[in-house]
C-alpha cells in the first residue's frame, strides 16, 4: 500500500495507526510517502526507509529498490 501522509480528512499516520491495528489488515505492507516535509523545508531525502513487521529479508528490500523509481516517476 502507498499511503501519502497529506490527506483531506486525516493524517496518513492516523490511517497507519488505524490499519495496524486491524488484523486483518496490519500484515500489507505499506510505503508511505509525502511531499510534505515536517520542517517545512523543500521536499527531499537522502535516504529510505523500510519496516515490514520484524523487519524485510535482503530480497524484500531488493525488490521494492527495483520497483520504486517506476512507481515515483508515475504521473499523477
């Protein structure tokens, strides 16, 4: 799941916190994304960060570093 942190109605961390606690849904693994940076600064990073449950096998990391370049060049 891609979950952008800025939404309408709540924050994306509500929605996370939400999910997580729902068994039925906490094992998605989910990216979160945002354009919005919490020191109000432009939108950058120098690094990525990943978690899934007690954590991703090298292969897991591998596969979402392959994948992620395609998914942020999308448009829209």
């Amino acid at each position: 799941m891609l979950l952008d942190i800025a939404l309408p109605d709540m924050e994306g961390w509500q929605v996370l916190q939400r999910k997580n606690h729902e068994p039925a849904l906490r094992d998605i693994p989910t990216i979160v994304v945002s354009a919005r940076d919490p020191r109000r600064q432009p939108a950058e990073s120098s690094m990525i960060f990943a978690t899934l449950g007690k954590g991703l096998s090298i292969s897991q990391v591998l596969r979402c570093s392959r994948a992620l370049p395609a998914l942020l060049l999308q448009p829209g």
